[in-house]
C-alpha cells in the first residue's frame, strides 16, 4: 500500500505540535505562579531524568517505524540496512504481524529495564538535588512521575504501528486531544494548590488517555481489521530473523538517541550541578524554549518521513528530493517565525506573570542559534535513518562528547557561566556534523543542497506543489 502524505497529514502535524507547544508554554505561567524557584527547577529535572530513560528504548522506536512503512509499502522481507524494493502494494500479513508481535515483546523488556534505572540510579540523584525540600512533596511526585514515564514507555509501540502506516493525521489528532486535557488538568492541579504532587498527577492522566485513544485507532483502522493479526501464528524462529533485520539499526538509532540527548537536554543536568536548581530553572526555560522552536520547525520533514520511506521502498528518489526540499524550507521559515515570536510575545508574557523572573533574551538567542545548527543538519540526517542506514552514529556520539567537555571546560575553567556551556556544544558540532551530513545525504540524491532548496522553491513559485 503505497503511503501518501497530503496537506491534511501536514494541518494536522502543525496542529499537534502547536497544541504540544501551546500547552508547555501555557503551562509555564501557572508554574512560575504557583511553584516555588526550587520545585520549578526540580520539575525540569524529572523532564530531563523522563527524556533520558526514554532512550532506553534505544531506536526501536524509528526502526521499527521504518519497517512497518516499509512492510505497508509491499516489502515481502526486511533487511539490516536498505530496504528490499519491490513494485508490489500488497501487505505481506506473515511479516506485518511479525514485527508487530517483536515490538510489543521488545517494549515489555525496555519498560522492566527502564523501572529497574529508575529505581536504582534516578532516585538517589533526585533526592540528592532536592534534600533541602519536603522529603513527601518529593517522593510522592517522583513516584507518580515516574509511573507516567514507563507507562508512556510500554506503549510507545503504537507510535510505531501508526507512524509506519503513514496516519499522521490520527497521531496528531490523538496528540490534541491528550495534550489538551493534559493542559488543562495540569492548570487545574496547580490553581487549586496541589503543586508539584497535581502536576505530575496531570502528566500521568495524560499518558493514560494517549495510549488508550492510540490502542483504539490502531485496532479500528480498515486495513489493519482486514489483516486478522490476532489470528496470525509466527514462530520463535521468524521473530528471532525479524529482530536480527530490525535490531540492527536500532542500536544505531538508540546511540543517535543518546548523543543527541547529550548534545542537548543534558545541559540541564550540568545546569543543575553547576548553578544550582534556582538558575537551573531559569536556563531550562531558554532551553524549552529553543527546543520547542526547533521540535515546531521540523514538523514537516518529521510528517513526510513515511512517505519518504515508502518512495525509498518504491525507489522514487525524485520524489525524495522534493520530499527533503519542503522539509527544508519549511525548517528554514518557521524556525525563523518560532525565535521572533519567543522574543516578541512570550517573554513579555513571562515578565507580566512573574517580573522578577531571572530570563535573559541574548541566552536564548544563544540557545537558538544553537538549535538551529543542531536542527538542521538532524533534518539530512532522519532522511539517510528513513532509507535504513545510519553513517553518522559514530560522529554524533564523538561530538557529543567533545562538547560536553568543552561546555565543562567554558564553564568550570573559565568561568563563561551558562553562554559557556552552550558555546562548547555550538564549536563540537560545527567542527563536523552541521556541514558533512547535509552534504552527504545530497551527494546520496546525486545533487546538491542548494539545488534541492531551488528546485523545491521554484515549484512552489510556479504552483506546481
């Protein structure tokens, strides 16, 4: 079946991630309001603490997203790296139902391996950083954040199953729905006194219901009804072939994943270890806010990823180019559009509600012009991920590394605070990942970078797209 994304698909990408974006910047007044310097910066660690246990799902996520594209496509086998082209539509059942059975028995794994981390190393940090708060504020919202964040984990298969079917539109649909109750519960939460105990009582409501609607689009798609997977038997030998395909880039993806934790949401754990949790606030919000610039700006290319994996099934590297194009210029002009509006509209907002927040606008910039690089050259890079093949892992966890260290360096040995932290991951990556991948991915279409912006633009000028 050959995957189509339209301009619905797109709306409703834009949709979700708006009311992702709206919901975390709508909730930060009533956080500043009703929550104390201390538990507002301990909040942003469990953030942090929930995205690094996240990657313990270690790439299964995309990888097995790219093969349910590709078995909805009409692949008849998968492969370690590449895909098996073929010009059939027909969905193979035997191997559809294969790879769903090998995700849900994956994700039960992850889920107990993720429970025993937390548990045994998230929790001593957690209540090191908090000593001097309220021991029962702390662990009663530690342990229902952390229940939130392994039920999000066990059924972050579906994800997969409808990424890979191309239902773009069903899981953005889902994602308004959730984030709005979520949104609102967590206002709720917080008006009414609960503090940092309601909201993460809200968060977990939220899991709650995402995975429930999930469950019920995916079982009640047409396709998926006609297919009978129930009644489908797959043998401990076929699964064993399925994750050998499957695994493979997983591992790649997962320490992709890791790096770019690192490159990224990590500045908040040094944060916290070097300013300390009033300031760590205060910087974790400049770090939201670029990261949400970035997430918003990506929405495209992140939309049109199953279609780009279907044409790559279909060997339609035309339509890859135009894909990647799109994905492009959109990145360009809404990441532009998300760092005015920051400046222009949310940090008055912020000021209004709470003036002696200690923000500071040139930091953010600083954050954004980071983003921006890191964003960019992610964007080639899902695209090699889209075609199964991973070459830049390697790059990512080195560069990682290095800016870690010079951020460290910045901060401990020269005293640059937190501009420090953020010039050394800005150097680490412009040494080689912010122009080689691009790069390499055009070379890969047999064109440049520049032309597939032209070309792309020029259709759009015309209304040829």
């Amino acid at each position: 079946m050959q995957i189509s994304i339209g301009k619905k698909d797109l709306m409703w990408s834009y949709a979700g991630t708006a009311i992702s974006m709206a919901s975390g910047f709508l909730t930060l007044p009533f956080l500043l309001v009703f929550l104390s310097a201390d538990y507002l910066g301990l909040w942003y660690v469990f953030m942090a603490i929930g995205n690094l246990v996240v990657l313990i799902e270690f790439g299964f996520t995309p990888s097995f997203g790219r093969n349910i594209a590709y078995c909805w496509s009409g692949a008849s086998s998968l492969t370690k790296e590449g895909c098996v082209h073929s010009d059939s539509t027909r969905i193979d059942a035997h191997l559809f139902a294969g790879v769903v059975y090998v995700c849900r028995d994956i994700y039960r794994i992850i889920t107990a391996i993720a429970a025993l981390i937390l548990l045994v190393a998230a929790t001593p940090y957690v209540m090191y950083v908090s000593s001097s708060l309220s021991a029962d504020v702390v662990i009663a919202s530690w342990v229902i954040f952390a229940l939130s964040t392994l039920l999000n984990l066990y059924y972050l298969y579906y994800t997969s199953f409808l990424t890979g079917m191309g239902q773009i539109a069903s899981l953005n649909k889902i994602k308004v729905v959730y984030r709005s109750f979520q949104l609102l519960a967590s206002i709720i939460a917080l008006s009414c006194g609960f503090g940092l105990v309601g909201l993460t009582v809200a968060n977990l409501l939220g899991c709650i219901l995402n995975r429930f609607i999930s469950s019920i689009v995916f079982h009640k798609n047409p396709t998926i009804s006609k297919l009978k997977l129930s009644s489908i038997s797959v043998t401990k030998e076929f699964k064993k072939q399925v994750y050998s395909a499957v695994s493979y880039n997983a591992y790649k993806d997962g320490i992709v994943h890791l790096a770019n934790y690192l490159s990224t949401q990590s500045m908040t754990i040094l944060s916290s270890l070097f300013f300390g949790l009033s300031d760590t606030g205060a910087f974790s919000i400049a770090l939201q806010l670029a990261t949400t610039s970035g997430t918003v700006s990506l929405v495209a290319i992140e939309a049109l990823t199953p279609m780009i994996q279907s044409q790559y099934q279909q060997m339609d590297f035309a339509g890859i180019r135009l894909a990647v194009g799109k994905g492009a210029l959109a990145y360009l002009s809404v990441f532009f559009v998300c760092v005015i509006g920051v400046v222009v509209v949310i940090f008055p907002l912020l000021y209004f509600f709470k003036p002696e927040l200690n923000l500071s606008i040139p930091l953010f910039l600083f954050m954004a012009l980071y983003f921006f690089i890191f964003d960019w050259y992610s964007l080639f890079a899902s695209v090699l991920a889209a075609m199964n093949t991973i070459p830049y892992m390697k790059s990512y966890i080195l560069f990682a590394g290095i800016g870690i260290l010079l951020g460290t360096l910045a901060v401990a040995g020269f005293g640059l605070g937190p501009f420090g932290l953020i010039f050394g991951m800005i150097v680490s990556q412009c040494i080689y990942n912010a122009w080689h991948w691009p790069k390499y991915l055009a070379n890969k279409l047999r064109t440049t970078v520049f032309c597939i912006l032209r070309q792309t633009l020029k259709k759009y000028i015309t209304k040829q797209i």
